[in-house]
C-alpha cells in the first residue's frame, strides 16, 4: 500500500497552530468573562460557545459567508492579495473555531472554582486585578488550562465538516487525517481509512489520558512539571506586579485624604440584602471590639463593607481620618487601597503557595530586605519556625489561622477584621489561639474588630461589644455592660441568658413574673415600660430555708452533665407532672452538686435581686 502520510503532518500542524492561537484567546475570553458582571453576560457566553453546539457544517458555512470572496472581508483580503478559501490557511481557521469553546468552557469553569474567598483575601493584601490573575487564579486553574488545551487539540485535530467546506480536500495542502477517512471509506479503500481510524484513536486515547492524569492532581506542589509551570507564571507576572504596584502606589500618594495617628473607625451604612436590610452607626477606637450576633444578623457583611468587598447601599466609611466610602460624595476607594487587614473564616490560604509566600504576598511593594524582615517578625510572634516551606495542606487548623494572621499583620494594617476566626477550631487550639489573639491585640495599634456568636470567645478577647439582630446594630458598650445589664429581651438571648420571664410592675421595689408564678423584689429601677425579667443560669444559690426575699421551694424536673458542671431543670411550686414542665434553667458545679442532690425536695433556689435583669421588649 501506497500511502500518502501528508494527512498527518498537516493535521498536526494544522492541530498545533489552531491550538496555540485557542491557548490564547480562550484564556483571555475566560478571564474577562470571569469578571464581566454585564446583562449581556449570557449572551456573550452562548455566542462563545456556539461552535461547540452547531453541526460542523453549519460553522463551515457561517465562515464561507464571512471570509468568501464576496463578503466585505473577504473583497479586502482579496485586494491585499491574500486568499483564505481553500487554503491551509482556512483548515487552521475553522480547527481555531471549533476548538475555541472548549478551551473557553473548560477554562472558565476551572477559574470559577477557584475560592472566591482567595481573591477577596488577596485584594485586601493589596494587590491589582491582573497580579491576582496572575499569580493566584490562573495557578489554581492551571489543571483545566491543560485539561482545555488537550481537548481543544484533540478536536482541532479531527475536525472534518467545517474544514472541508472552508478549505476543501487538497492532497498535501489542505487533507487532514479526518477528510482523509472520509475519502479512503467512500472510495472503498477500507484499509487505508482503517489505519486513519486507528491512528486518530490512539491520539484521542492518548488525550483522555492527559486529562485524567491531569484531573488526578490534587497536590499542585508535588508535581515536578506543574511547580515548573507555576514558576514560569511567576516570573512573568512580576513584570505585571510591577506595574500594578506603580499604579497603585500613585492612586494611594495622589489620594488626598491622608491618615492620621488616630486609631478610630466611624460606619455608618445601609444595605438592602435579600432577608434583611443592614443598617448599623457606630464608632470604634483602637481597643478590639466583638460583633456579637446570630448566624445571618449581619456581621461578616459588615466587615466586608468596611473591607471595600461588598458595596453598601448608601452611608459613610472613615477610618483614621480617611473616607473610605460615602455615598453622598460619590466616594468608594478599592479594597486594595484601603490597607484593612482581613482573617476569613476559613483563613483562605493560597494552597499553591508555601507559608513564607503566603505571609510575602501582601509585601511585594517593600525592598526584598524589608520583606524579609517583616516576614520573620510575624514569623517569630505567631510561633512558626520551621514551618516556612510547608503548604497549607500540610498544616493543622491552629497552623492555618496563625498563618492568616501573619499575613494580615505583615502588611501593617490601618484596620485588622477577624471573621469567626476560631469557628474551625477544637477547643484546645481555640484557647492557644484566644491567648495569641490577646497578646497581638495587645500591641496592635489599629482599628481591631472581630466578628463571633460566641459570647464567651468575645468576653475574653474583647473590651467592648456590638451585639447585632437582623441587621441592626441592638446594644453597644463595654463587655461587662453588655453581659450583666442588656436592655432588651433580645440582647440577653444573643449574650447567652436562659432564664426570661414576661413581668408587670407592682411597685418601684416589686414586679409579678408572670411564668414564674412568683413576686419579686428589685433593687435596680424599673425601666418604663418593663417588659420581661430574666436571670443567668449561674447566678442561683440554694439556701436551705426560706429565710430570704426571691426564695423559692422548688423540684427537679431533669438534669444534663459536663465535664465540670450540671444543668438542672427546675420547677417552682410544685412537683413536675411531665419532663417539659420546668420554669428555670440552672448551672452549677459539680462540688455544688455533689452536696445538693442528697437534700430532699423541695430544694429551695433563690434570685438574688442584684442579679434580676429588667428589660424592655
């Protein structure tokens, strides 16, 4: 047999060339796609993806009329000499086309599973859009950049109906391996197509097989040719780093709101969210201050409108003297700009990156000299000798949020937001952590808030709380404040109170609790109007006889027990008759339990009335 292998040769030329120019355009469309948020954007995204859906023979045809001789383009093609139709030229055309979604779609699914806490966290470190493209999304992404490089190869490779149509069969010039097939199987030369067939298959196998070992690859670091890949990006983007920071350095000296050495965040902001509307005003100094609420009051979205992440409605951001945001004068300076240090509650660690990266990545504008000696310093305090070169993955969670930390402190923050950073934690790293988060806020000179639906996490790390509800900032004081007068039912629920009852007011010295069935007397005055009363569950005593005022007899309805302390569940009055049927929640130790459970009933608890907290609705 006779055979003609020119096929080949331009089918992987052809193969080669149309892949090279969808690497590009694909990578490109991908990444402006990704941050394009237009009313256009599901348009744009079908035309893109187009060719992948069409028959073959509708492209070819679609391109005739845009590249033939007739068409604008091609009469100015023609006029510059150049002809496109039936030439080698066309058969890398429409390979490019039908190529071009699946680089596209591949690449831009693989750029949006890129974390988006990682780009967030990365603005707040100071960097431009195109250095975090750079050197944190296209990293991440790599493994779809080569898994959409190999699939649009391989369809680059056996594309057959557009080519045909655009550039024709001619032997040694425009035949691929595909129109090859066709011509070999109708002129009934079986073996001739048959070896075709064979040897598109073994290319495609051989392209499945990239994929999967490229999908297969969990641990970018461990991979000798990827860590190659990611330091060629490296350096590239260093040319772009440079240029970003040139920019941003200008945007932040032509700025004339300079900061000042006071340390005071004033927010006053509102935004509409689906559940809720935001509306919070308060002003903080440099003493750390808790945000105290439920799950989805509004916290985190607050420390993400002050970090220039989310966008308020309208309202006003200062810090240190320097507007941040005001809606009024049109003002909204970029989160890279605003120099607010941010810990996620998943410390979004860049996993590419070792710890002395990830702690550098904010420093980038500093001399290498000054970089490192930032990076030892924070190195040094948060307790991370020796583990300069090892990844997030190899990292355990009290590791990880030292490491965020770090690299929030090493850029020198006007401002540093902790959102529920020991949420992740078990309890043993949680109090190494809460000592560390003492000793830092100690020498932190900054603004310092920090974000929990702890109560007990917030007393120990904080001065002053700003306990929050559905968006609206209820209580703001001092932590003691807070815990032992909350002016409101809801404000004692958030603090973790579990005893409430609704009262009315007998005079300026008694009120009636009504769910308690019992008179009580207060010391306090009685705000106006008083709504309910309530007492925490460890400020009960049990005196032995009802010598007191606020003594009560009492039964035991169930209990529930901790390593160091009982929670009992009582009843007043009267024996329980049903295991829900209790008024009180009380918490004790377990050396008050071990001389209490031998007493016979009725116990007898008292309310001491200095404990007794009046409270509005």
């Amino acid at each position: 047999m006779n055979l003609d292998l020119s096929p080949v040769w331009i089918s992987l030329k052809t193969a080669s060339v149309a892949t090279a120019i969808a690497f590009f355009l694909g990578i490109a469309a991908a990444r402006w796609m990704f941050s394009y948020q237009g009313k256009g954007k599901g348009l744009i995204d079908g035309i893109f993806t187009l060719p992948l859906v069409l028959p073959p023979t509708v492209v070819g045809f679609l391109l005739l009329l845009l590249l033939g001789k007739n068409s604008p383009i091609g009469q100015l093609l023609n006029q510059l000499g150049i002809t496109i139709i039936f030439s080698w030229s066309a058969t890398v055309i429409a390979a490019t086309v039908v190529a071009f979604p699946l680089m596209y779609k591949t690449v831009l699914g693989a750029f949006e599973q890129v974390e988006t806490n990682l780009i967030h966290c990365a603005r707040t470190l100071g960097a431009s859009e195109w250095r975090i493209f750079w050197q944190v999304i296209l990293p991440l992404g790599l493994p779809g950049v080569v898994a959409g490089t190999i699939l649009a190869f391989a369809r680059a490779l056996g594309e057959f109906g557009a080519t045909l149509m655009l550039a024709g069969s001619i032997p040694g010039k425009t035949q691929t391996i595909a129109i090859a097939i066709f011509f070999a199987s109708e002129s009934g030369n079986m073996t001739e197509a048959l070896f075709w067939v064979l040897l598109m298959i073994g290319i495609a196998l051989g392209a499945i097989s990239a994929i999967n070992y490229w999908s297969g690859t969990q641990q970018f670091s461990n991979k000798r040719v990827i860590t190659r890949c990611l330091l060629f990006i490296s350096q590239f983007s260093v040319l772009i780093n440079r240029f970003s920071l040139i920019r941003t350095h200008k945007q932040q000296t032509t700025n004339n709101q300079q900061p000042t050495t006071n340390n005071q965040l004033f927010l006053n902001l509102k935004k509409h969210l689906p559940s809720f509307t935001l509306e919070t005003t308060f002003t903080t100094n440099g003493k750390p201050l808790g945000l105290l609420g439920a799950s989805g009051s509004g916290k985190s979205m607050t420390l993400r409108c002050i970090a220039g992440l989310e966008t308020p409605t309208e309202g006003r951001i200062v810090l240190n003297g320097r507007v941040l945001f005001d809606s009024k004068r049109g003002i909204n300076i970029p989160t890279p700009q605003r120099r607010i240090g941010f810990v996620f509650q998943n410390y979004a660690l860049f996993p590419h990156m070792s710890v002395i990266e990830n702690i550098a990545f904010g420093l980038q504008h500093l001399p290498k000299v000054e970089q490192r000696e930032q990076i030892l310093k924070y190195m040094n305090i948060m307790q991370l000798k020796g583990l300069e070169h090892r990844y997030p993955h190899q990292l355990s969670g009290g590791q990880q949020q030292r490491v965020a930390l770090a690299r929030a402190l090493a850029i020198a923050p006007d401002a540093l937001l902790l959102d529920e950073p020991l949420s992740a934690l078990d309890t043993y790293l949680r109090s190494q952590i809460e000592k560390l988060l003492t000793e830092v806020f100690s020498t932190y000179e900054g603004v310092t808030l920090f974000v929990t639906h702890k109560l007990e996490e917030a007393y120990r790390i904080c001065d002053n709380l700003l306990v929050m509800s559905e968006g609206k900032a209820i209580a703001y004081g001092s932590k003691a404040d807070i815990f032992e007068r909350p002016t409101t039912y809801t404000v004692a629920q958030i603090t973790e109170c579990k005893n409430f009852s609704r009262t009315t007011i007998i005079d300026s010295q008694h009120i009636n609790a009504l769910d308690w069935n019992c008179t009580l007397q207060v010391i306090e005055p009685i705000p106006n109007p008083l709504i309910y009363v309530g007492i925490r569950a460890h400020h009960f005593s049990f005196p032995k006889e009802l010598d007191r005022e606020n003594t009560f007899p009492c039964w035991l309805v169930q209990m529930s027990e901790t390593q160091h302390r009982m929670t009992l569940y009582l009843k007043l009055h009267s024996a329980p008759t049903n295991p829900q049927e209790y008024h009180l929640q009380v918490e004790i130790f377990k050396e008050k339990w071990v001389e209490l459970k031998d007493r016979s009933f009725p116990w007898f608890v008292h309310l001491d009335p200095l404990r007794l907290m009046l409270m509005e609705g």
